[in-house]
C-alpha cells in the first residue's frame, strides 16, 4: 500500500475496530432490556429479524446513497444514524414500550448497515486492487477483535450486576417486581446514551480526516447495469450463503453439543476443559457449576475468535497467494470440517465444528472484494447489493432448525454443507474466467 493511502487506510479500519465493538456492547445491553419486556418467543424472535431486516431494506438505498455523496460522507450518514437509534433505546426502556425497542434495534442496525455499505467498497479502492481481499481481510479483522473485546468489557462495567431469570422473578411480589423492571430500564438507559455518544464523536473524528475522494462522478447505468454483471450476482449469492452457514452454526453449536451429549466429554477432556476455562478467563465468567450450556456457550469463543485470527492470517497469506484460491481452499476446508463433525461424535466432533471458524474468516471480504472487483465507480452500488444479500443470516439459520426438528443436526447441518460447496464454486469460477 503506497504512502498516500496509509494514513486513510488507517483510519477507516480503526472505524471498522470501533463499530465492532459498539455493536457487542448493544447486543450485551440487549438482554437486559428483553428482561424489561415481559415477550412471548415470538416476540424475543422478532429481536433477530429487525436486525437482519435493516439489511435487506437499507442497502439498496444506501448504496445509491453513497454514490450521490461519496464514501465519507456515506460513513458519516451511518454513524449518525447509528447514534440517533442508540438514543431511542433510551425512551424504549422507560416506557417499556416493545415496538419503540424494535425501532431503536432497526435503527441502529441500518446505522450499521450503511457503514458497511460505505466502508467496504472504500477500503477495497485504497490501492493496489490486486491487494484488495487482503486489505479487507485486514480492516476486517480490527472488526473481529473489536467483538471480541467488547464482551469483556461489558461483562466487566456493564453487566455485572446479577439479573434474575423469570423463575427467580416469579417469587417477587407485583411491586418488588415493577421496581426491579424499573430499575434494569434505568441501568441501560445510561449505557445508550454512552454509546449515542460514542458514535457522534466516531462521526466528529470521522468528519476532521482527510480521506481521498475516490469516486469518479455519476456513473450512468444504475443497479440495472451493477445487476448485469455475473460476478457481482455470484458474489451475492456467494454473501448470503456464507453469512447464513456462518450463523447457523454459531446459533446451534450449543443445541448440536447437547445433542451429542458432551457434558461430560467437555468435562474428562484436557483439552476442551482448558479451551472452556480460558475462555471462561476472557469473558470474565467462572466455569464453577456451569451447566453444560454454559460450557458450549464459552467454548463458542474460539468458533468466533478463530474468524478474527484468521482474517490476519488470511491478509497475510493474500500477499502471496490469489485470494479466490485461498477462498476455495478454506470454503473446502469448512464444509470437510462439517462433514468431520456429523460423522463423528464426542471431543472429535466439537473440536471440527468450532474449527469451522477459522475457515470462515476470510470469506466475506474475499467474496465482497472478488464480487465488486469489475464495477469502478459503481462499486457502492455493488456493495449495496451485497450488504443485501446478508439477509442470509435471517433465512438459513431458521431453516437449519426446521431440519434439525425432523431430522437432527446430523443431517441439518449438510445445509451449511451446501453453503460451503457454492463458495468453492464461486472461487473455482472466478479461477476459471482468470
């Protein structure tokens, strides 16, 4: 990467670092609110789908955005945003009012959504396009570690108060019950208004940086034009497959561990036990009785950690080797892994499917990067598309569930399978046309 870009580069991944974190700090926030309410599953349910929603109905329109204005204006938009829907969960937690909640959610979720839409693209052009998956992978992977910091500190300054589960509740009495209800509403409210905060001042130091204006102009054509190009509709496909496998995955490792009945494998094994405990060290909890859940829910650290240590390793890598055959080679890598667990059981089995992590990391920059490769400046246009395509996350999840009801995880999770075998088709197309 030449001089001239450094310092922007810089600059735009320490954005990706911060939204990474700010975005675990309101999930972490997010249960104590839901305690608040008093939800049916539906409800509880609809906590996902205004998230995923945001990117399905904010992407097209903040691509067009971002073409009109540029990408760090684009940036600014979203951290505004972002920081107008963590003001909403203030008022959201003092009425109680569920709706006004799920509006804060959407919010701040189409805050975010609009930065990816902005930021992706622009680290992508900052140099050397031969460079580009390696310099998202970078960018990404300040992203990972940002997620993987936050829930320390929000177990260590905001959660660590005790909240009680709706069994301990039901031996409150109806006031005691409203003053407990009130008092969690008013323990967030601060911690939003922190976090509005903190998404101004990212928008004010945003604002101050000089970033190079990289588009050109007004490209004609539109989305029908992006739409035209095959690479970008693969690429698309290849984003919310990718995101849905992720997801499922990380959603059932702890339903798919009691399945296999690990509790007391986790247990008797040296090496998962001291897995937990270091995890279990990171995420500031004690492992002392923690039922089996507990155990698969700390192990599920290293699924999500080894996505960020592979994104460095993967930026690394990419220097030397094409990226859409480091993106074969891991999406071959996942999907054997997958198949590893189903067809194993006990210590084996829970060691490949949290290996799957790994191999997740580069897949989305080096899918996003590859697929708005041939765009120029209509690359926001391509990135809206494909910040669509995320909705992934809110169709195959739900779909990997109904199979696991009928048939069980073993063979639900071919599912992902599947996801993975198209990514190493989209690689091994790519490698064809080149």
């Amino acid at each position: 990467m030449g001089s001239t870009f450094r310092g922007p580069f810089i600059v735009v991944t320490s954005l990706f670092f911060m939204w990474g974190f700010i975005t675990v700090m309101v999930d972490g926030l997010i249960p104590r609110l839901k305690d608040v309410f008093e939800l049916t599953f539906l409800q509880a349910g609809l906590v996902q789908f205004a998230w995923f929603a945001a990117y399905g109905l904010i992407s097209i329109p903040g691509g067009n955005l971002i073409e009109r204005i540029g990408y760090k204006k684009g940036i600014l938009v979203g951290l505004t945003v972002a920081a107008v829907g963590c003001l909403l969960f203030y008022p959201a937690a003092g009425t109680r009012l569920y709706p006004l909640f799920l509006l804060a959610l959407f919010v701040v979720a189409g805050g975010i959504t609009i930065l990816q839409v902005a930021a992706n693209p622009y680290i992508s052009v900052l140099g050397d396009p031969k460079r580009a998956s390696s310099r998202l992978n970078l960018a990404q992977a300040f992203n990972s570690l940002g997620t993987t910091i936050a829930p320390i500190v929000a177990a260590g300054f905001l959660l660590s108060d005790k909240i009680l589960n709706s069994d301990q509740q039901k031996l409150l009495s109806e006031t005691d019950l409203e003053a407990y209800r009130l008092a969690e509403a008013s323990a967030v409210q601060g911690p939003f208004a922190a976090l509005a905060l903190a998404f101004l001042l990212l928008a004010v130091l945003m604002g101050l940086s000089k970033l190079p204006r990289i588009l050109g102009g007004n490209p004609d054509g539109g989305y029908a034009k992006v739409l035209q190009n095959k690479r970008l509709r693969f690429g698309a496909i290849g984003i919310f497959v990718y995101v849905g496998a992720e997801v499922a995955i990380g959603s059932y490792m702890v339903n798919y561990g009691l399945e296999l009945g690990v509790d007391e494998v986790i247990r008797e094994s040296a090496i998962l036990s001291s897995m937990a405990a270091i995890a279990g060290s990171i995420r500031g909890i004690s492992l002392e009785g923690i039922d089996t859940k507990g155990l698969i829910g700390a192990l599920l650290t290293f699924y999500w950690g080894g996505a960020m240590i592979g994104r460095f390793v993967g930026s690394a890598v990419m220097n030397r080797l094409a990226p859409h055959r480091m993106l074969g080679f891991f999406a071959l890598c996942a999907a054997g892994m997958t198949i590893l667990s189903v067809t194993s059981s006990g210590v084996l089995a829970l060691l490949a499917l949290l290996s799957v992590g790994f191999f997740n990391s580069i897949m989305f920059p080096t899918i996003f990067t590859l697929g708005i490769s041939e765009l120029g400046d209509l690359k926001p246009l391509g990135s809206g598309v494909l910040c669509t395509a995320i909705v992934g996350g809110a169709i195959i999840p739900p779909a990997v569930g109904a199979l696991a009801d009928q048939f069980g995880f073993a063979l639900a999770l071919i599912l992902p399978v599947l996801c993975y075998f198209y990514i190493q088709f989209f690689a091994m197309r790519i490698a064809n046309a080149e």
